[in-house]
C-alpha cells in the first residue's frame, strides 16, 4: 500500500469513527480559566507545530510543521490560510517533505484554552484532514495531540518570530531527538554544535551520543550542515562515525528554538526532536528532572525529582527520585522518594558542553550524556543497560499557585491494553479544599473513537519545601478512568511530572494559563518536555 492511499484511507475510518464516538449526551460545559478566557483570537500568527508516537498499526511516526493562523471567527471557526507540514512513518517510504496546507484548514478555540485544528492538504498529495487536539497556555504556546484515525502523539505548538534567517542560526545549541532505528528498536540522542553564519557546523565544536535500544554510543564526533527549512529538499546534515549522515528538515521558532525532524529516503531512524541554544554550558544549583524509556529487557519506566548539585562536579545526597517502572504488566511506583548522588565532569573546556553523570543509587541507569541548554540539561543513558533519555530544569521556585488555570499534556503506555496514551486536559486549582476541576481529552486508539470532555476532578498536595507535589483525579471515562501524578516544580509556571499509577507509566508537563498575554516569559514556552520513547511492536512492516 502506497503512503498516500493508505493514509487517505484511515482519514476516511477517523471521520465515521469520530461520528460514532461524538452521538448521545451533550458533553459538559468547559470553563474559563480564572485568569480569563480564551478564544479563537488567542492564535494569531505563524505557528511551528511538532507531534510524535504510534501511527494505527503501532508503528513510530513524526510530524513537523507550520499553521497560519488568522485569528478570526469569534466563537466559530478561525481560519488557517497557509503553512506546510513534514511526515515520516516508520511503516512507509520515503518521508515526505513541505506539504502545504490547504485554504479548507481551520481550528477552534474554547473558553478553556482547549482546542483543535483541521489541517487540510491538496487533493492530489492524498493526505486528506489531519486533526490536532490542543490547550493554549497563551497566545505563543500551546501542547497538543494528533487526535485523529491515523496516529497518536503528543508535541507542542509555538508563537514563530517573524523574519528569521539563516544567519539567525548563529552561535552554540545542544539537541534531543528520540525514535526508533531501522529495526523499530527505540533510539535516542544528544548532542552539541556551534554554527556559524552559513549554517554550517564549526569544525570542532560538535559531539554527539547515542542510544540505539540499550547499546550506548558515546561522545561521537559530529559534523554537518543545519540548513532552515522547510524544504521539499532537506539539506540539514548530522554526520557521525557511528550511523553517517542522517538528513533533517529544520523547523524555526525563534534563534534559540529549532524543531528537526529526519528524514532520509532509505530505511533509517525516524527522529525528531529539539536543538536549544547553549548560552553557558555551566551545570549548578537544584535542577527538577524528568525521565523516560525503557530498562534493559524493554520494560517501560519513568523517573522524576530533583538534582541536586554544589557547582565544583559533585551531585550530593540531596538528590532525590521518584520512579513507576512496569513489573510483570503493572506499575510499580516508589512509595517515597529515593536518594542517589554522583559526579559530574565540568564543561567549561568540553567540547559541545558535554558532560558526564556518574550516578550512585540512582535508578535508571548509572551513567548519563548530559548537555546543557536554554531548554534545559538534555539528558541521555549511555551505560549499556536500559534506554531513558529526559532533561533537568534550573530551579527557581517552588510554589504552586491556586485559584489559577492550568494546560495539560500527559503521554505515555498503558499496561493492561498495551497503547499509547496521549492527553491534552485544562483544569483550574483551588485551594478550597485543596481541589482540581476541568476537562480531559484522550486518543488510545487510532483507528477507533477519540474520547472528548470527559470531566476531570479531584485533588492537589501542596508542594514540598523541595518542590515536590501531586494530583490524584479521575478522568471520566478514559482508559485509566484515573491518573496520580508527580509533579516538580520549576519556575512556578512549568511542572514536569510523571504518573505513579498501576496501569499507565507516562510523563508529561503542565503549564500556567494566561490568556491575556502574548508575553512568553508567562510560561517557559521554550522548555524541553520529556516525550516517552516509541515501545518496539512485532506487527511492524518492512519499509516499501
């Protein structure tokens, strides 16, 4: 089956599936934030828009790409009037690149934040309607799912600064990206490089490591070409010893934000990810981390807390972690938090800023790659026994602020039926009783019904003085029925967490909302979030 027809197809199935799913009771009403409400004029602009995950028969794709958005259409549709978008499939070949969207294109905004976009593409491509599920936490950002027949993922949504050129690109970034090798094995990287105003990678200055399904391949040379797309021919290369030249297509937010997504023609990874800009490649004070993959034999896991730091190349006993790991298909959540300590190698002479973690007690593996960023520390195994990659966050706050809204993104594995699990949820805190209200959307089942407004409530702990919180709600009639989530604080806006329940291990993030503002200092639009990696499947087809 060509990539074409065969999407075309499933687009087909997703719109009598939705119809199916969409009958019977009114669903219930969603509610402004207290901070006020949003609308359709809340996107407004050229947005770069990323999701990745499990396409309907369980193998990895990615989608990166642009959206205009006009802003219009009060409480009705606002239109999309242009943008283009990049896929790679794990089940088809070859990738296809700068498809644009068509006039038909349009979106919603709720009162919530919470909305969806139909991406249209021209007939001829066969790639029909692509629906994506979101909640602004601003004018400038918002998290999203791929809420269709075709795929579930998770990803974000960014406000892009308008007149960006190649020469904007200038100056040092670190990278994640995360997939599945040719094998479907997941597959992760970090990595550093510095470029010039060509684009092109200053000899020297790049260092890259890998992680191709437990098998560490660690502070590789890198060279290459970072070329701003989109392009129908992506000319962005990452050149190593270890795997050659891989080419991406490059996405822009701003000069310190770039979205890559691969995109050979032969069978190859399919990555995606992020490069930041590195303005100090210095590693100090209390960082909040999230982690997630797999440990060795495959079982999925996550892990959060915080890394504590004393700025001279030690991780102290401060250091705390909380895990959910699968054990014999369940979840297995610590009961308390753990302790663990280490070293980390200096950065200010390294090449890239790569640093080293050597962990002791720690769970999730005893060695990290570990590159600073805007985005935050991009972290990555490379011991050879397990696969988590993730990112660590300078703290500067530990509070948690009531009586205000909150944008959600959670995405990870359900064990009992073994999918993935991408929600996009806006819920209001208040600290009357100690509460959480709001509603939840859920994709577990590409190819099947999509669950909208589903009611979410239940209740907060105020965080520790180390920064450490959590929600227990239940989630109306999602394949959960529930989630309990751990929450660390960052910066009083931004709250990485992971889930500590039996049935699901994912992570995920939640944002302050403020409608009112296009600042992006309102939340840390530019942070990296902590996507679970891509679960190997037997079904998988050989590229065609």
């Amino acid at each position: 089956m060509s990539l074409r027809n065969g999407i075309g197809l499933l687009f087909s199935l997703s719109a009598l599936a939705l119809l199916i799913a969409c009958g019977g009771s009114s669903p219930p009403t969603a509610v402004a934030p207290p901070s006020g409400g949003f609308s359709n004029s809340n996107l407004s602009g050229t947005y770069v828009f990323s999701v990745s995950g499990v396409d309907v028969n369980g193998a990895a794709f990615a989608i990166v790409g642009t959206l205009v958005a006009n802003g219009s259409g009060g409480n009705g549709k606002g239109g999309i009037t242009g943008g283009s978008i990049d896929i790679n499939d794990e089940e088809f070949s070859p990738p296809v690149a700068a498809v644009a969207i068509n006039g038909n294109s349009y979106y919603t905004v709720g009162v919530d934040g919470r909305g969806t976009a139909t991406i249209g593409t021209a007939s001829s491509t066969g790639f029909g309607n692509i629906t994506l599920d979101f909640v602004l936490t601003s004018s400038t950002h918002g998290l999203i799912t791929e809420f269709d027949g075709n795929a579930s993922g998770s990803g974000t949504l960014d406000l892009q600064t308008a007149g960006l050129t190649q020469s904007s690109l200038t100056g040092p970034y670190a990278f994640s990206f995360s997939g599945v090798d040719a094998n479907g094995s997941a597959f992760a990287t970090v990595g550093g490089f510095t470029l010039g105003a060509s684009g092109a990678i200053s000899p020297g200055t790049g260092a890259e490591d890998f992680n191709d399904s437990d098998l560490a391949y660690p502070n590789e040379s890198l060279s290459g070409l970072v070329a701003l797309g989109p392009s129908s021919t992506p000319a962005t290369t990452l050149t190593t010893a270890a795997f050659g030249t891989l080419t991406f297509d490059v996405y822009a937010i701003d000069s310190t934000h770039l979205k890559f997504i691969e995109m050979d023609t032969q069978a190859a990874p399919i990555f995606s990810g992020d490069a930041y800009s590195q303005p100090s490649t210095a590693i100090t004070g209390t960082m909040a981390f999230t982690l997630a993959g797999f440990v060795s034999g495959g079982a999925p896991a996550a892990a959060g807390g915080f890394l504590v730091t004393d700025g001279a190349g030690n991780i102290t006993t401060a250091s705390t972690e909380d895990v959910n790991q699968d054990v014999n298909g369940a979840g297995v959540a610590s009961t308390s938090p753990l302790s663990f300590s280490g070293t980390y190698t200096s950065a200010g002479s390294l090449i890239a800023g790569r640093s080293v973690l050597t962990l002791a007690g720690f769970f999730g593996g005893s060695g990290f790659a570990a590159y600073p960023s805007s985005g935050g520390l991009l972290l990555l195994e490379n011991d050879d026994a397990g696969i988590m990659t993730g990112a660590a966050y300078p703290q500067s706050s530990t509070t948690f602020a009531a009586a205000q809204g909150y944008g959600l993104n959670l995405t990870g594995d359900n064990l009992a039926d073994g999918v993935e699990v991408d929600d996009i949820a806006e819920f209001t805190a208040t600290s009357s009783g100690l509460t959480v209200n709001g509603l939840i959307d859920e994709n577990d089942d590409p190819g099947g019904s999509r669950i909208f407004d589903q009611v979410l409530t239940g209740t907060y702990a105020v965080p520790d003085s180390n920064g450490r919180g959590a929600i227990a709600a239940t989630t109306g009639n999602t394949l959960n029925g529930e989630f309990g989530l751990t929450f660390y604080t960052v910066d009083g806006t931004t709250f990485p967490f992971i889930e500590s329940d039996s049935g699901q291990i994912a992570t995920g993030v939640f944002v302050l909302q403020n409608s009112s503002s296009a600042s992006p200092g309102v939340a840390r639009s530019n942070m990296f979030i902590v996507r679970p990696l891509v679960r190997p499947h037997s079904a998988k087809q050989q590229k065609k």
